[in-house]
C-alpha cells in the first residue's frame, strides 16, 4: 500500500509539469538508459558535422599602391600634349585615400596670333582594387570597373557622333571612346579606359579650335592620349609591384570623376 501512494503521488508530480519535461524526465523509471541514449545522440551528431576548414586565402593582388597621378604622365608628354599648360606639374584632385583612388588634370590654351588659338585638357584618373572576401578578387573587382567606366564614357552627356574602338597594346583590357560636345565651340574628345591588373585607367584629352583655327585632328587626339595611357600603365606598374597589405581599404568602386567630367576652359 505505501508503495502504490508512492507511484501515484510519483505520477501527479509528472503530470503537473510541461510535456516537453515529462518526455524527459518522467517516461522512464530509469535514467541512465536515458542519459546514455542521450549521450550517443550528441556524440552521433558531433561526428556528423563536417570538419571545420579555414577559408580560402585572398588572391595577390599586383599592385599595392599607385603613382602619383601628377606625374603618371611624363613632363615631356604634357608638354606636347598640353601646350602653355597652365600648370605643368598638374592639377591633383583631393582624396583621402590616395593608395585606391587619385587623379590629376592639365589644361592650357596655345594662342598664335591671328590664327587663332588651341585649347587642350588632359585628365588622368587612377583607380585601384584590393581582394576581398565577400567582393572577389582585385582583378575581377577592377574588371567590373572597367566595364562600368566604359559604359560610362559611351553614354557621356551632349556626346554625339560616337565611336568605340578597342586599344591594343594597352595594359590587359583598352577601349577608346571618341566622340564630339557642342558648347560654345567644338570639343573633340577622347576617352581610354584600361585595364592593368588590379588598377582602372581613365584617360581623358580634348581639344577646340578658338578665333578661326583650325580644329583639333581627331585622329592625332587618339593617337596621343592612346601613348598617354600606355605611360601610365608604365607608371602604376613601377609604383605599385607589391603585394597589398591583408585588410586594407578598398574603394567603393563608384565612378572616378574624371569619365563623366565635361571639358574645361
């Protein structure tokens, strides 16, 4: 008799807690078989699991670091290319992060008397891409600015009479984007947008005739800024041959200025 008090008193005690309790405690009179069902349970599901493995490491990048925009190009170049440039060592826009991200202008207006004068502007923009684990490689990070910057020079503001070539012989990926602005006078311009690496060139060079010169041959304004560009390449890859320190800053990977700027006077 005082067993069976003992049993039911045992089974009201089960039923006022949670099911969820009375599965674990009270459904058996023994707990070491449940303990021990227990423990081959979390030992079955710990050796299922798959072995931890560290993540694959980030791609080199080529270049970790950039030139100084302002003499990417040599003196002797703006000086043909920019006639009585009004600065010659160049225009530097400001940024804070000059390791990912610079670029540099020149402009100049060449007056011969009564034939007239010849304006040109030159702009060389520089931008640069580190790996990342969740982005990709610089490599491919930058050939996706690649292709933005060139979608972005054929689709220029006011452009008419376009033309895109691609630029052999100009670091690993080169297009040319010529086309014309009507402002006041006629701009010819040209646009290179290459690739080297991890680093995006945009170059850009236009010209205009002013006082009855005669306008800018548009065939020699590609020729140049297609040299120009081949300089710069030159330039990052004697700047920037070493490997970018692990977990440095990458750039947005937003357009650089200088492929939607309109020409300056």
């Amino acid at each position: 008799m005082h067993r069976s008090a003992s049993r039911l008193t045992r089974v009201l005690a089960c039923a006022a807690v949670p099911v969820i309790l009375t599965v674990a405690g009270c459904s058996s009179d023994s707990g070491k078989s449940s303990g021990s069902d227990s423990g081959k349970k979390s030992s079955s599901a710990s050796s299922a699991k798959p072995s931890s493995k560290g993540s694959a490491p980030l791609e080199k990048v080529a270049f970790a670091k950039l030139p100084d925009p302002c003499k990417s190009v040599p003196a002797k170049t703006i000086e043909s290319l920019v006639r009585d440039a009004k600065d010659k060592n160049g225009t530097a826009a400001k940024s804070n992060d000059l390791a990912n991200r610079a670029s540099c202008s020149w402009n100049g207006l060449e007056t011969d008397g009564v034939k007239g004068s010849q304006y040109r502007w030159l702009s060389v923009s520089l931008v640069r891409y580190d790996s990342h684990a969740s982005l990709g490689s610089g490599n491919k990070r930058a050939e996706e600015q690649y292709t933005k910057q060139t979608e972005l020079a054929k689709t220029t503001k006011d452009a008419h009479d376009v033309k895109v070539e691609q630029a052999d012989g100009v670091g690993d990926q080169g297009t040319s984007v010529v086309y014309g602005i009507k402002k006041d006078v006629d701009f010819f311009n040209t646009t290179i947008v290459a690739r080297t690496q991890n680093v995006v060139i945009t170059l850009d060079f236009n010209g205009a005739a002013y006082e009855g010169a005669g306008a800018p041959d548009q065939a020699k304004l590609l020729q140049d800024a297609i040299a120009a560009t081949k300089e710069v390449v030159t330039s990052v890859a004697n700047a920037g041959n070493d490997q970018a320190p692990s977990g440095s800053e990458s750039p947005s990977g937003s357009a650089s200025p200088s492929a939607s700027a309109s020409p300056k006077q």
